[in-house]
C-alpha cells in the first residue's frame, strides 16, 4: 500500500510540474548561450548623429541601448570610425586617415542613454563608425550599429 502511495504522489507531482527528471543540469546549460533556460536576451542599439559636420569639429552625438528584460544595461560601448572616401574620389587608400576608437563605459546610472563626443575630423569626405555594445551580462548578445556622416 505504500509503493502505491508514493507512486501515486510521485506520479501527480510529476504531471503537476512540481518535480522535473532530466539528464542534464540546468544549471550546466545555462553557461552555453542557445541551449537551456534562460534563453539568451538580446540587445539594441540606435544611434543618434548628425548627416554632416565641419571640418575640424567633433561628432556628437547619443547612443541608445536596449536591453531584453527590465534590467538597464551595463558594459561597454566600443565605436570605430574610419574614412570611407572623399566627395572627389581622388584620394588615394594609402593617404586615408587611421581608424579612430573610443571606447566608453555604460553604467545603471546611464539608463541605457549614451552621450559621446568623438574625435575632431580635419579631412573632408565621407566616414563610417562601427557601434559595438559588448554587455557584461554573459546571458546577453552583442550588438552593433553602423552609421556614416560626412565631413564638409
């Protein structure tokens, strides 16, 4: 009577969702991102710039990030600039400015908000940065953003 009991208890626990049997840890899956529970979060950023600048002036501008889940986001915000091209064409690959990087912290405080000032641009003609956000959560994916502007 009492195998029937438990066997019974067990079997109701089981369907109820209470008890789960299963190979794997939980707990070893989570560490992949892709496999197990939690799935991982995805992020988003957009950024916020002027078409054109001055020459001699830097760019500003503002970086949002957003975050799956309620948490704000926290990491580090990577932006590359390099130099596309002149509006004449006539500039040669080897005479084109070095790329430029910055990098900058995003903390809870920023709110998922990110206020840059970039580089001073001397060099009239096109260019392009690279907004990379690499997340300090592991659960969390990497995301990037690409916009170009023009120096006039």
């Amino acid at each position: 009577m009492k195998k029937l009991l438990s066997g019974l208890a067990l079997a109701l626990a089981l369907s109820a969702g209470l008890v789960a049997v299963s190979g794997a840890n939980q707990a070893a899956l989570a560490d992949q991102c892709g496999a197990g529970y939690p799935p991982c979060g995805t992020t988003g950023v957009d950024t916020n710039t002027p078409a054109t600048i001055e020459p001699g002036e830097p760019i500003k501008g503002v970086i949002n990030l957003d975050v799956f889940g309620s948490a704000p986001p926290v990491g580090e915000v990577t932006i590359t600039f390099s130099y596309v091209g002149s509006l004449a064409r006539t500039a040669a690959k080897s005479a084109a400015p070095q790329d430029k990087k910055i990098k900058i912290k995003v903390t809870k405080k920023d709110h998922g908000k990110v206020h840059f000032k970039g580089p001073k641009f001397q060099k009239k003609g096109k260019y392009k940065a690279v907004v990379k956000f690499n997340p300090k959560n592991p659960r969390l994916k990497n995301s990037k953003d690409v916009f170009r502007f023009t120096v006039k």
